[in-house]
C-alpha cells in the first residue's frame, strides 16, 4: 500500500530568490545541515548529493539525489534516498510569492513501502524548514535536537 504524501507549508518573510538560494545554494544548505558539503546540478538528470564526516571521520554521502526539474524560482523537484540513494522518494517544492511573504509548499511523495526514510522525513522535513526560515528572516538559526 502507498505511503500518504507528506505534505508541509510554511511562510517566509523575505524575497523568492532569497528562498530559492535557501533551497539550492552550497552555503545556505552547509548551514541548514551542520556543516554538510552540498552540490546540485540544476538540470533534469543532474547530480544532488549531502556529503561529509562520517562516525570515523571518514567522508561519506548522507544523501544522494538526482534533479526532475526546475523552474526557477518558482518550482523545484527532485527524487532523493540516505546513503547512496537505492531507495528513492520525491520532492516538489514549490515557492509563490504573496504581499509580504513567499508561501513555501513542499510535497515528498512517492516513497517505497519498505523505505525507513518516511518516518525520518515526517520529522526532518518541520525541522528543516524551521531552520531555513529562521535563518533566511534573522540571519542565525537553530542547531537541530
């Protein structure tokens, strides 16, 4: 049976190119995930990938992902799994701009049933979005839990 979409809103008070750097420029995702190497090729097809430290200080890729596509900087859409990416989810996010905000709607879809990522992403997702807005309205954001 499919897993029900996971499906998160928020609102961000500063401009959609400023939120859309949040979602795919190397600093802001370094300081979104501890310090976390980031690269993507924005094209369909094109390489995402969250790498650093591993527990014995070896590098290692914490997340693997490939880019469906883009439109910026409006929509933004990829498929990603922990590790080497063997199980995939997908990723839609969407950005509108309103009057004094951009509304941020990010949908991870698609998931495996046997994929242990769902749960994690159900709690990774508010967390993540919290530090990105945190970050992109003072400048500072939180560590996570």
């Amino acid at each position: 049976m499919a897993r029900p979409a996971l499906t998160f809103t928020f609102y961000i008070a500063a401009p959609i190119e400023k939120v859309w750097d949040g979602f795919v420029s190397k600093e802001t995702n370094q300081t979104i995930f501890m310090g976390a190497d980031f690269e993507v090729d924005l094209r369909p097809g094109g390489v995402m990938a969250w790498s650093g430290p591993g527990k014995d200080g070896q590098r290692m890729r914490y997340v693997t992902g490939e880019v469906v596509g883009v439109d910026a900087p409006r929509r933004f859409e990829y498929r990603f799994g922990m590790g080497d990416g063997a199980v995939k989810s997908r990723v839609a996010i969407t950005l509108t701009p309103e009057s004094e905000a951009v509304k941020v709607v990010v949908i991870n879809d698609e998931f495996a049933d046997e994929d242990p990522a769902y749960s994690q992403n159900a709690d990774g997702w508010p967390r993540i979005l919290s530090r990105l807005k945190t970050l992109l309205e003072t400048g500072k954001t939180f560590r996570p839990h």
